[in-house]
C-alpha cells in the first residue's frame, strides 16, 4: 500500500472541533421605571424587614441576607413584590420555552436578597433542587461591583470528582477558559440552568451589592408517559 498517494481526511490536519450543545444563558433588563419602583421597595424591605426574615450572620460577616431560608420567599412574604414576582415567574417560562422545553407553568421555589459590603466575595456554588435560577442585580455599578462569575468544570473542578488538565496558555480556546464573567448594568435579569457554577472572586469595590437571587421549578416536570411529579406551590416544607 502506497501510503504517501492516499488522502487520509481523518488526519489531525483535516479534523475540525465544532461547538456542540451550547450553554443558554438569558439577559434582560426591567424596565427602568420599574426598576427604580423595585429598588426602592426592596432597600426599604432590607431597612426595615422584622428580624425573623434575616439570616443569622456572625458579627463580622460583610454580607446580609432576607429571606434565605427554606419556609420564606421574599417574592411571596411581601406583597409589595407581587409584580416583580410575575415579571420574573414569566421570564424563567419564556427561557425555557425559547430555549425549546414543554412547560406550561413555573414555580419560584426561592427567592432571597443578598446584600454584599467591601471585600466580600461570593464562593463558587450551585443551586440544587432547582431547574432554573436567577440573580436580579438590584443595586450594581459595574465599575465598582463584582461581576457574577460562571466556572468553567472542564477546567475548575473543585466540586466534583473528574479528570483535568492543565490549559495551555498559548492556546487560548472557548473550552479551556477558567470563567466566564457577566457584565451587566443594574436593573438586568440572568437566568440560568441551576448547576453550573457560579460565584466571584474579586473581593467588592462597592458597599452595597444588592441582588435578588431565585429558583425555578417546572410546575409539572414530566418526559412521556411514564416518570414526572408536580412542584406544590402552596407548600414550603
Ligand atoms: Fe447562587
């Protein structure tokens, strides 16, 4: 066999690396009029929430939070942010119906602010028992706040038993990036599929980063006829 006369198309000069099954990310922004009616709602609610909705936090803790906890919704525990709550029930539907899932309905199984002051940071985490999630940046300059950061789990791995390499840094590809940072202005709305990684780094600039973070379950989660169970709304336990 005349090795040199055959045209090998599956050598490593002719493969191709294409972009499978991309990430879907929403971004959107409340209407300013509304943001600012939404701002100012929610900063009153941090000044002047009963203590039963905040979170015991040591003394020196840099952050603060309302409504972190499993028996609360601050969507749901002050009615003032029924509107807010529609805006955002509809938007994590309309995800998932663009991004091409069945769903008739969703539920907002958590939804939390969180107040983070000089020098904090947000350790890498993800949302469990939850479909999609979200972070309504509510008080943000993002000159001076940290941006929301999502971790790359081919190349940060710390969560979750896997194989890794080190990337080559002459090399730079969309695989082998360690993050991706959003940067939003306030008033902007991400949702995202609840287990990818996220937090930030970069201790804050600002004193008073405020957002509203949320989960999203489908009402009823069903794949044909046979396996599916349906999200209570009624209930929190
Ligand atoms: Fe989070």
């Amino acid at each position: 066999m005349n090795i040199e006369n055959n045209t090998n198309n599956n050598s490593v000069e002719n493969y191709q690396i294409i972009p499978i099954m991309p990430e879907a990310m929403a971004i959107f922004q409340i209407d300013k009029k509304k943001h600012q009616e939404f701002k100012a709602k929610i900063e009153h609610l941090m000044d002047t929430a009963d203590d039963k909705y905040r979170r015991d936090v040591p003394p020196e803790d840099k952050r603060e939070f309302l409504c972190n906890n499993r028996f609360q919704n601050v969507l749901l525990d002050f009615p003032d942010l029924k509107e807010l709550h529609s805006i955002l029930e509809e938007s994590a539907l309309d995800f998932i119906k663009k991004t091409g899932f069945t769903c008739d309905q969703v539920v907002i199984t958590d939804a939390w602010v969180n107040k983070y002051r000089l020098g904090s940071t947000l350790p890498t985490h993800r949302h469990a028992n939850s479909y999609i999630s979200g972070n309504y940046f509510i008080n943000y300059d993002k000159s001076i706040n940290s941006p929301l950061t999502f971790t790359n789990d081919r190349v940060v791995t710390s969560q979750a038993p896997a194989i890794k390499l080190e990337p080559d840094k002459s090399n730079k590809t969309p695989y082998n990036r360690p993050d991706y940072s959003i940067l939003c202005d306030e008033g902007t709305v991400l949702l995202w599929k609840s287990h990818l990684l996220h937090g930030y780094s970069k201790p804050e600039m600002g004193d008073n980063r405020l957002t509203l973070s949320f989960n999203v379950m489908p009402k009823i989660a069903g794949v044909g006829e046979q396996f599916s169970f349906a999200v209570d709304e009624n209930n929190r336990v």
